[in-house]
C-alpha cells in the first residue's frame, strides 16, 4: 500500500503533503494521524510511516514542512532547518491546515476524551508536535516523540496524551534534556511514557541512517506506537 502527494489548504493557499488512507481510498475513514518528519525533509522513511499508520487504520497525512527539499546531508539539514526558524508563522499554518484537512476528511477520535488528532515527530518534527500540543490543545489528543523535547513549555492547558522513545546515546538529546522534558509533563498532570532504547544513537528508526538503525529498536518503538495510538485515538 502506498500513498499519494496532495495539496491542501494551508496559510490561504495550499501545502504539499504525503496521504496515506485506510485501502488506499479518498472515502475511507479512521483515527488522524500527522506524521512530521526530521530535518532531512519529507524523504522516504516518513513517507513510509503514513503508509504503515494507513495499513493500521488511520488516515495518515506527512506535511512537507521544506516545501519540495530534502537532504541525506548533515550540513544541509541544519541550513534547512534553521531556515525554518525564518518562516514559523508559514510552518504552523502548514500544521494546522493538515489538522484541518484531517478533521474534513472525516478522521474521528475518541468519544469519551479529548477530541482531536496524533502528531507523531521525529527529531525536529518531535519539537513541533509538542508546540502544537501546546498551542492548539483542543486539536491534539495524543502526541509521539521520536528523539526529540522541547523544554520550557506551559504544558498546562495541553490535552494530549505523551509517548516517547530516545536513543541511550544521543549528543542532539542528552539524557538531562529528556529528564527535564518529563518532569515539566508530569507535574503538569499529563499522560507521559517515555522509553530508552540500549545501545541506540539518534535516528535509530529510520532505515535511510545505516550508521543509527537499529532494527530491533525500530520494531519495538512501532510496537509501542501502534498500541499508544489505539488506546488513545480510537473510539471505544
């Protein structure tokens, strides 16, 4: 089963992004799901997490956030996305209005919680799926961390649910990093489960990485991710 790259409507325009649907069809419906993707871009391991997420029942939708670029390059993926930095009213119109297309597609969440989509980041995408758990909490029922925080947040007002996976040896995600980030969820009274994955480093879920994959690591944080997702999205 593979997806398709669409346009939808975005910051008074449109976005591109990656769809991936139940059957592979426009009228099938399930659970939303946003999946956004580390500093590479929208490259292939996202793009394939839309298509597992689909295989599972969710409409899943991959915004690409560069706009059409992507890199295999360190040095690149830095360039791009401080780039971002530039442009944060653009990308979180692009987040929203993948929301939105989530919600007019007909993607449900669950009828005894909060209503609302998942956000499942990778590294830099992690950061902004906390963001916006934050800024738009009414919209965000459940959010998935690959590798990623985002301390000093008001996680108050958030209504999501959190599950997170870090790698034991990451210089992007020190242990101390991940720590603070728990505690500022804990004792702001959320859901949080966070997982270390022994004799990981950074990237260890995308298969494209063969100097971080770690295959073992990758299944069990899927694993994790499918059963976070059906506990916290579906309706009972």
């Amino acid at each position: 089963m593979t997806g398709r790259m669409i346009e939808y409507a975005a910051n008074g325009a449109t976005a591109p992004g990656y769809l991936a649907t139940p059957n592979g069809t426009d009228a099938a419906t399930g659970p939303g799901v946003l999946a956004l993707h580390a500093w590479w871009g929208l490259t292939e391991p996202f793009r394939q997490v839309c298509d597992r997420l689909a295989e599972a029942g969710y409409v899943a939708l991959a915004p690409d956030l560069y706009r059409g670029k992507s890199t295999a390059s360190v040095e690149e993926a830095e360039t791009l996305s401080s780039a971002l930095n530039q442009e944060e009213e653009r990308v979180r119109g692009d987040i929203q209005g993948a929301m939105q297309f989530l919600r007019e597609h007909g993607a449900t969440s669950p009828a005894d919680g909060p209503s609302g989509v998942g956000l499942v980041g990778f590294s830099m995408g992690g950061a902004y799926a906390l963001a916006t758990s934050v800024e738009a909490p009414e919209q965000v029922a459940a959010v998935v961390l690959f590798y990623a925080t985002y301390t000093g947040l008001d996680f108050a007002a958030a209504r999501a649910a959190y599950l997170g996976h870090f790698a034991e040896n990451d210089p992007f995600e020190p242990p101390e990093s991940v720590a603070e980030l728990e505690r500022e969820l804990h004792a702001a009274g959320k859901q949080t489960n966070f997982y270390t994955y022994p004799r990981t480093t950074h990237w260890f879920f995308e298969p494209n990485r063969p100097d971080a994959y770690d295959a073992a690591a990758a299944a069990l944080s899927w694993e994790r991710t499918l059963a976070f997702l059906n506990a916290t999205l579906r309706r009972s």
